[in-house]
C-alpha cells in the first residue's frame, strides 16, 4: 500500500505544480484520485507497498511494561456500547504516552474537535476508507456507541518528518461490530485517506507499522475490557510439555502450558496430536473452556493470558497405537471455532510410542495328558489386532506347525500392567491354555508362539512373540560328579542329568556303555537324588530339584577290557523294562574316562648300603588284565635289578583316583636290594604292570623323573689377600668306594694349579639327605676347608672341583663337582694405565673355549670375555654416555663384524661390532685427528671410570689390540645396561 501512497504522492506534487501553473492561467486544482472521468487509475496495494519509502525510526526499543495488577488476564471479548469512557481514554493516552517515549515518538491526539494539521483537514471522514472494505462508514464516536461500521474513539499521529509534506503514521482506534480495531493511515497524498487493518499491513510491512499496531490492538483491547496491560512488544512463542503419559487403555494424557501475545483476538484454543513420523492427524479437542491456571508461567511471562495458559488434555489413540511410531502435539490459537482458521501453532518435539514386543511364558507342564501352557504377551501393536492365538511348533522338524488354539478372554495381569503401564491392554495380557498333546515329540525342540492378529483363522496381519524352546536336546544338561571303581569289583557313578522331558519320560536309567566295542555291558534303575544346586543354576529347567542320581554296576560277572574306553549314560523313558529302549527316550551321554588313568607317586627314594628303599603308589586301569606289579630300576635307562610288588591299601589314593581301577588297593614299600656302585649315573625307577608273573609279557608301565646320582654344591668360597675359605657339600653314590676328597683349582685355560687334600669332610647335612635321599651318604655330604692362598692361584680367575676319589693323591677313580669362576685377589690391574692390559693375568685362549662371547656392561664400565656363564677375562672400558637417561651405545645383541684395522681418525686397533665401521672397539682416543698413538689424557682418565663415548667401546691400547687379532667375525656381542 505504500508503493502505491507513493505513487499517488507523485501524482499529487505534479498536481501541484500543474493546479499552480492553472492558478496563474486562472485554472482550478484537482486531486490526482478524485479527478471526474481522469485516466488515472487507482493503484493496486502491491504498487503501494513496493514503493513506500521507509521511515526513520530508533534502533532499539525498551520494553514497555504497564502491568501493576497482578490480578488475571480477561481474554478478549465483545466490546458492548457506550463501553468508551474518560478513564479508558486516560489509560489510552497515558500507554500512547509512555510508548511514544520508549520508541522516540510524539504522538498528537484527536479528540474530536480540533483538527490535525495534516494535508489540508484532518481527519475529514467522509473521504477516509478502509482499503479492505471501502464501503463501511467511518466516524468518531466519543462514547463508543455504534453509530458507523467503524465507531472512531481516538486518533493518534506521529510524524516521521519536520513539514506537512513529508511521510506522518497515523493509528485510528476504532470498535467495529462490537470489537475493538486499531487502523493504521500514513497517506499522504490528499484526496481519500485509507486506512489498513492489521492485515492489509501485513502485506506490505513487516516491521515497524505492523508491531506498532499490533501493539496497539493488544493495548485498546485490554483497556476497552477493564483489564489490565502486559508486554505486548513481546512476539515470542513459549510452551513446555510438563508430562505426558500413556496408560494401558491406550489414553494419552498430556500436561504443559501454550502462552503467546499472537493468541489475541484468537479465542479458541485446541490441542491437536499428530502421527510423530507422517503428520497425519490423529484427534483434536477444543479446550477453551478448560484453561489450567498457571501462575508461574505468568511470573516468568509477561504476555497475554499467560496465567491461563495451562492445559491437561486426554485423549484416546487405541486405534493409534499400533502404526504410529510416535506422537505430537500441536497446541493452537485460533479465530476459528472448529479449530482452523487464522493459527498461532506451538508444534512441541515428537514422544516415540513403546512398540516394544513382551512376553513370558511362566508355566509349561502337564495336567489331565495336555500341555498346560501359561504367560503373558504385550504390545501396543497388538491394539488393532483382536484375535489371539497360541500355537505349538516342532523347531527340529522345520517349525512344523503341531497345533493352533484361538483363545477365549485374556488373564488379568496387574503385574505386567505395573512393569508395563504404557503398553496397551498389559494388564489383561495373560493366557491360561491347554493344549492336546497330538503329534507331539518330546525328544524335539518345541516352542510357543503367542500371536494377536486381524485374521480369524490366526493368519493375516499379525504381532508374534516366539517364546524360548523346552523339550529337545537343547535343553539337556548333565555332569557326572563322581565314578568309583576303586575297590575294583564295584562301579558306582552319581551326578545329575536336568531335562524338562521329565514331565513325559518319567523312567530313569544308567548305562554302563563299552565306546570301543559299541556295546552295553550292563544297565540299572537310578536312584533319585536331590539337586537344588542344580536347580538353582538352571532355572528354567522346571524339574532340575530332582536331577540327581545314583547307581552301583556288579561287575564280578562283567568283563571290562583294559584300554577300551567306557561311557556312562543317563537316559529318560517311558518305559519301565529293559534299558528303556521300547519307548520314546532322551539320553545324556557323559565324556567317556573308564579304564584310562594312568597315575603313580614315590613317597620316599632312599639309598642305602643295602640298595634302594622305595615307597609309594601306583594306579593303571590297565592292570584289570594285568594283575602282576614290579619295580624296576634304572641306571641310564638300563635295568640294574627288578623286584615283584606286593599291593597294600592305600585309602588316600581312593579318595583322589576314585574312578580308577583298584586304586584302594595302589601302595608299596619295599627294599631293591643292589649294590649302590651300580648307580653311575642317572637312576629312574620303574612301576610296571604286566600279565606275565616274571614281569615281561604283555604290560603297562609308569617311569620316574631321573635322578643324579653326583651332586653338590659350593656353599662358601670367601677369599682375603691371604686366605682361601670353602664349605659346601658334595653327594655320590660312589662314596663308599672313594674316601678320598681333594679340592683343586684350575687356571683359566682349564690347566691345574694347585690342589688341596680336605681332612674336614663326611660332616652331617640334614638338608642334603632331605633334598637327594636317593644318594647314598647325602646325610653326611658336608665338608670344609680353609688354607693360605698359594702364589701359584694368586691373581688367577679360577674354578674349584671337590673330588671323590680312591687315590690317596687325589686321582685314580674319582667323582668330581665343579663350581663357577672365581677371581683371587682382583686380576684386574690398579691402579688402571691404558697402555697395560687390564688384568695380570694372560688373555685366555680362545681356541680351548667352548662357548666364547662378549658381555659389555656400559654401567659397570667392564667389558667381559666370557665362556658360557664364566668370566674368562675382564677389560676396562669406556662406552656411550648418557643423554636424557640413554647411553650412545646401543643395547642389544650384535655380533662382531669383519671390518678392522690397526688406525683410524681417532684411536688405534679398531674391531667393528655394529654397522660396518660405525660402532667399534678401539683404543682410547688421540688427541687430535690421525695423532697416531698421541692419546688424550683426559679423556684416557675416563677408562674403567665413567662413560663417555659417542658410542663406541674405547679399551685400553693393549686390549684393543687384542681383540682386533684375536677375536673372529661373527663373534656374538651382548650389550647391557
């Protein structure tokens, strides 16, 4: 509409102009839309709006906030006559008032007689419109009364420039049938004034003439009606679903408040559910008459009926439930009675609906020959779905259909209601159903299915709930606790075998099964025994209280066969002879273990002069058939001497082996008589059982661990710069025979170099004969010695023997023991000179080594010659140091390379272990590049002391040498912190 009040404004200036021009010829001056038989057209709203210049107005506005009564909102209603008084003109003025100052805007008030200066006479309303309806008369009204289509109580101008011409908002506050209108005028070109109602703004403006009289509207409206203001500048839309719940009937009731001024002049109010995931419809329900107050929300918003603004609305989706995956609300204001119309919408976030499906099938059993089948099954997609169903499948036979029964009415379950209360009809979702027991398979799977359905045949459109499995072997469990066949005449098993076919096979056998021959060898009546343990590990097996059983298998009159394997098996029947057999049956067959245990034990192994004391137990399931038992034993794995057996009680050994063969009767203690000197190596000891009676033939036998007949240890061996001190004790079988005892002591090449003659010997040691009582004497093994360190070990890394011998010089026949290396009064040199070996002693031989290698240990600054486990030779050195906690010299195992030489840029004699010239042993380091044998004294200082290399290994210059020439490519290299 402004586009086209500007265009009508050019229209009028150039009339202007034209009717001066027509002054001065004497002319007469007519409006541009009044001319009589003029070509100009009226323009249409949207020219108007497209050209409407804008107006100046403030940034920012204040809220305005004349509420004082805290008193609640009248919502709108139809103004009756003579309702426009003084008081209410106040209340007017004093809002248009305190507007104008919040929006910088002064207001002039017509009061019905004097004039507005605005284009000519203003207002003059016989040339005023309505632009959406230009036939209504308009007029003032000083008391309200309805005297014109549009009842003028107040006019209120503002202009938005400082001359006549320019652009003026002008707001009529008028009562058309019986209800209160605020119109809106800002034309400027003379001729008719139009005025817009809210909505012929709205097509125009969307800013500050369409909240100016919305504003307004809101304020006439609240003070035609006595009731007090609020903020009408507030344009939001606030709402909040406090609650909402689902019962089992399928009623959805909803709690929450909808408050928004945009609710004015829209006096119903609905509450309207939706399908959450298609928006189709699902109900309505006018609520205007039912408003829930909410004072809180009117405490938190200042907007119009806020404190009416509740709702608690219910509303039945039954018939909803079962395909709308979720629901939501929409609460409306509207103008419309039927809820349509002109619309402030609040679309709250969508609730998914349960659509969960539950169910339990509490009771499966038999009654009366019939399956008594019990439980429950809830779902709101059943809400749609009257039929219900339970059906009988065969799972091991393809789910073949057994049987379908179309139930009755529903069993009461306030239980499932109570876990449930969202889903429908839970409480009346229980079943009680008997069930013929045509065609049925105990021995199968079965399983229930509970079905509701559209269909009455039970096919159609259904929601199933397939129930866990009973019968069949899936749910057959067992354990067999215990199998004694000690005493070797009698077989008796206990255990428990837990299967609901129970209810149907009520027989109870054990079978004693031959695995190898396929075949029975004897069957008997279980026992019945208690089981609430098992009971309460398998719930769900209904009859696993009376799982447990017993039986005892006579075999005197039975042939078991050693090395075959036999299964016990339980079975349930229905019928009562035989191995049950003749009737339907289910069977546990448990892991087959008869007639397989091997096991022995030797309580005592004892050496005497005499031979051999041996006590213990042996068990062989194969010895059934093979009732001759032996010791026999060892020396080296050859037999020395045998000894027949002669079986005594051993209960103990029942207890732990009590399903092998004759384990109660399993023990022995006997004397081997045999010459001890026979034993000259490792002696076993054999447990045979054989069907021959000399202890050959055809037999089982069970072998020892073997044991060392020479053994000892050094306990002590302390050395001063005088003195040598050695304990230790040393156990042979060979003592007897050699009563001679010698320590000697070898050099490092393996040469002897000295030997001592030990009078202190024979002493007790408890300790030894409790660790090795196979060896003859180990009870008097000790001995001792202590003697002035001669010249000849002096400085020697050395390794002691402690000999046995017949020879009273210490050789002849003799058994010896060896002990680790051992330095004699440091062969290292001090104090440490890199241009000497680092010990006194010779390097060793490398040739006579069996095991050579390096160990560096950059900590210890030492770097180790090493054959085997024994230090060979000791060198000092100087690797890597160390950066953030990490030495320069890698760690690892490396192997020296073949790269070497006698120079390099800085060291002499290198030997290459890593990278091929990268990482080295060398000599300690020149002073200066190619400073051949020149070496830096500083850095010398560091030999033996501290680390600091970038890297490589520096050794003394003699050292070095010696491994460039000595030590061969390939050698491994172990390199340890």
């Amino acid at each position: 509409m402004k586009k086209k009040l500007y265009k009508a404004k050019k229209n009028w200036v150039i009339g202007i102009i034209a009717g001066m021009a027509l002054l001065i010829s004497g002319g007469t001056v007519t409006y541009a839309d009044s001319v009589q038989g003029s070509n100009v057209n009226v323009p249409e709203q949207n020219d108007m709006a497209n050209n409407l210049a804008p107006k100046t107005m403030n940034a920012e506005r204040n809220q305005i906030n004349m509420t004082n009564d805290a008193s609640a909102i009248t919502p709108q209603s139809t103004v009756q006559e003579n309702q426009w008084n003084q008081e209410k003109a106040q209340r007017l003025d004093a809002y248009m008032t305190q507007y104008g100052q919040q929006h910088n805007m002064d207001f002039q008030k017509y009061d019905g007689s004097t004039p507005m200066p605005i284009d000519c006479e203003y207002p003059e309303f016989d040339i005023t419109k309505l632009w959406s309806d230009r036939e209504a008369t308009i007029g003032y009204s000083q008391d309200g009364a309805n005297k014109y289509d549009y009842n003028t109580v107040a006019i209120y101008n503002h202009y938005a420039g400082n001359r006549l011409s320019q652009f003026h908002d002008t707001y009529w506050f008028t009562i058309h049938n019986n209800q209160p209108v605020v119109l809106e005028d800002s034309t400027t070109n003379g001729g008719t004034v139009w005025l817009n109602n809210i909505n012929d703004l709205s097509q125009w403006d969307d800013g500050e003439y369409v909240n100016n009289t919305k504003n307004f509207q809101a304020a006439f409206t609240q003070i035609l009606n006595n009731a007090p203001l609020y903020n009408f500048e507030d344009h939001g839309n606030y709402a909040w679903l406090d609650e909402h719940s689902l019962n089992t009937d399928g009623q959805l009731n909803l709690k929450g408040w909808h408050a928004t001024n945009d609710a004015l002049n829209k006096r119903y109010h609905y509450s309207i559910i939706l399908d959450g995931k298609t928006h189709r419809e699902i109900a309505r329900q006018n609520i205007t008459n039912s408003s829930i107050e909410r004072k809180d929300v009117k405490a938190v918003y200042d907007i119009y009926n806020a404190e009416k603004s509740g709702f608690d609305v219910t509303f039945n989706i039954a018939n909803s439930l079962a395909t709308a995956p979720s629901i939501q609300l929409v609460d409306r204001y509207t103008d419309d009675p039927a809820g349509n119309g002109d619309a402030t919408d609040y679309w709250f976030a969508p609730f998914t609906i349960d659509h969960g499906n539950y169910g339990s099938l509490d009771n499966v059993s038999i009654e009366k020959n019939q399956l008594h089948l019990a439980g429950w099954h809830a779902s709101n997609s059943t809400a749609n779905k009257k039929y219900h169903y339970i059906i009988v499948v065969d799972n091991t036979n393809n789910n073949r259909e057994l049987i379908r029964v179309r139930l009755g009415n529903n069993v009461s379950r306030p239980d499932v209601a109570k876990v449930l209360p969202s889903v429908y009809h839970a409480g009346q979702s229980g079943f009680d159903a008997y069930v013929k027991l045509t065609n049925f398979n105990f021995n199968h799977q079965l399983q229930v299915i509970d079905r509701y359905t559209d269909d009455p045949s039970g096919n159609g459109n259904a929601v199933d709930y397939w129930y866990s499995s009973f019968g069949g072997q899936t749910t057959n469990q067992g354990w067999l606790d215990n199998i004694n066949f000690s005493d070797g005449q009698h077989l008796t098993v206990s255990g428990w075998h837990a299967n609901d076919v129970t209810n149907y096979e009520q027989e109870h056998f054990v079978i004693l099964f031959d695995s190898t021959s396929n075949q029975q060898v004897a069957v008997v009546q279980a026992k019945a025994v208690k089981r609430p343990d098992v009971a309460k590990v398998y719930p769900g097996v209904k009859t696993a209280i009376n799982s447990g059983f017993q039986a005892t298998f006579d075999l005197t009159k039975s042939k078991l066969i050693a090395g075959h394997s036999y299964a016990i098996v339980s079975r349930y029947s229905t019928a009562t002879d035989s191995n049950g057999d003749q009737g339907a049956y289910t069977d546990y067959w448990f892991r087959p273990n008869l007639l397989t245990t091997k096991a022995h034990y030797f309580d005592k192994v004892q050496m005497t002069k005499d031979g051999l004391q041996v006590a213990g137990w042996a068990v062989d399931d194969s010895s059934i058939n093979r009732s001759n038992a032996y010791l026999i034993i060892l020396n080296n794995g050859k037999e020395i001497t045998r000894q027949r057996l002669l079986l005594t009680s051993r209960p103990d050994v029942a207890r732990v082996y009590p399903s092998a063969y004759n384990s109660l009767n399993s023990g022995f203690d006997t004397l081997v008589k045999f010459d001890p000197q026979l034993v000259t190596g490792q002696l076993q000891v054999l447990v045979r059982f054989t069907n021959d009676p000399a202890g050959n033939g055809n037999y089982s036998d069970q072998i020892s661990t073997s044991y060392n007949s020479n053994v000892g240890n050094f306990d002590q061996i302390d050395v001063t710069n005088t003195t040598l001190t050695v304990s230790g004790w040393h156990a042979t079988d060979q003592s007897n025979k050699q009563p001679y005892q010698y320590l000697i002591a070898l050099g490092e090449n393996g040469q002897e170099l000295y030997r001592w003659q030990i009078k202190d010997k024979n002493l007790t040691r408890l300790d030894v004969f409790n660790a090795v009582p196979y060896i003859l004497n180990s009870s008097n093994s000790g001995y001792q010695l202590s003697v002035s360190i001669p010249n000849e070990i002096q400085h020697h890394t050395v390794r002691f023997i402690h000999r046995y011998t017949d020879d009273p010089n210490g050789n002849g026949n003799y058994s010896d023991i060896y002990s680790n290396s051992v330095m004699v009064n440091n062969l290292m040199r001090t104090p440490i000179d890199f241009r000497q070996p680092s010990e006194y002693a010779p390097y060793p031989n490398i040739k006579q080594l069996k095991n050579f290698w390096i160990n560096v240990k950059i900590g210890q600054n030492r770097v180790y010659m090493m054959d085997g486990n024994n230090i060979v030779y000791t060198m000092y050195c100087t690797a890597g140091r160390y950066v953030n906690g990490v030495s320069l010299t890698p760690t690892g195992t490396y192997y020296v390379q073949p790269e070497r030489g006698n120079i390099f840029e800085w060291a002499n004699h290198w030997t290459s272990w890593k990278d091929h010239g990268v990482y080295l042993f060398h000599s300690v380091v020149f002073d200066q590049p190619w400073h051949d044998h020149q070496y830096d004294l500083n850095q010398a200082k560091l030999l033996g002391v501290s680390t600091g290399s970038h890297g490589c290994i520096r050794l003394s210059v003699p050292d070095a040498y010696w491994i460039q020439h000595n030590v061969s490519a390939g050698t491994k290299v172990v390199i340890e912190n």
